[in-house]
C-alpha cells in the first residue's frame, strides 16, 4: 500500500511551502534519485524561461548542474503555465495631460 501512494505522489507535481514552489529530481550516480537544491539553466531553457522570469516566479536555479532531465523541464513548464495563468497583468494609470500654458502652482 504504501509503495503505491508513494508512486503516486512521486508522478505528482511537488509544491513545497511558500518560499520554494518546486524542486527538480536528480539521480545519483548509482541511479536512484533525490530531490535537488535547484533547477539547472539548461532545464529553464528547455522550458522557456530565464533567470530573470525563474527569479518572479521564486524559481531555485543551481548554477553549478549541467543536466537538463526531461521531468523536470515538463514540471519547470506546467508551473510556470500555472504561475502565469493566476498573476494579471495591473493596468498602468494613465498619466495626467497638463493643459498648454498653465504651469502647475509651485507649492
């Protein structure tokens, strides 16, 4: 029983707290596999992202992985799909045309 619920949570995407959202899958090198500090720039490319964009969406990026996994580039790009989809873009307010030859009085 519990190896499926395992098996089930492990196809899921991972949130984890408020601070980091998503962390990436990494296997060792005698194959097994672990969770990671963060994503690698490759997988951001791989997804379309950047560091700038993984940095609003609070994104971890490790710098020191060269790996790119294709799970983990899926679950970059279904977060970010998500993350995209709730925040809306705040219309910037329109700026205050002044009326020629009045100056605004100096206070």
């Amino acid at each position: 029983m519990q190896k499926k619920s395992a098996l089930a949570d492990e196809k899921a995407p991972r949130e984890h707290g408020k601070m980091h959202h998503i962390k990436p899958s990494i296997r060792k090198p005698n194959g097994k596999q672990r969770i990671g500090k963060g994503f690698s720039i490759e997988e951001l490319k791989k997804a379309g992202l950047n560091k700038a964009d993984a940095k609003k969406l609070e994104i971890r990026v490790d710098p020191r992985r060269k790996t790119a996994h294709d799970v983990n580039v899926s679950e970059l790009k279904t977060f970010a799909e998500q993350q995209k989809a709730k925040v809306k873009p705040v219309p910037k307010p329109k700026p205050v045309e002044q009326e020629k030859g009045k100056k605004k009085p100096k206070k």
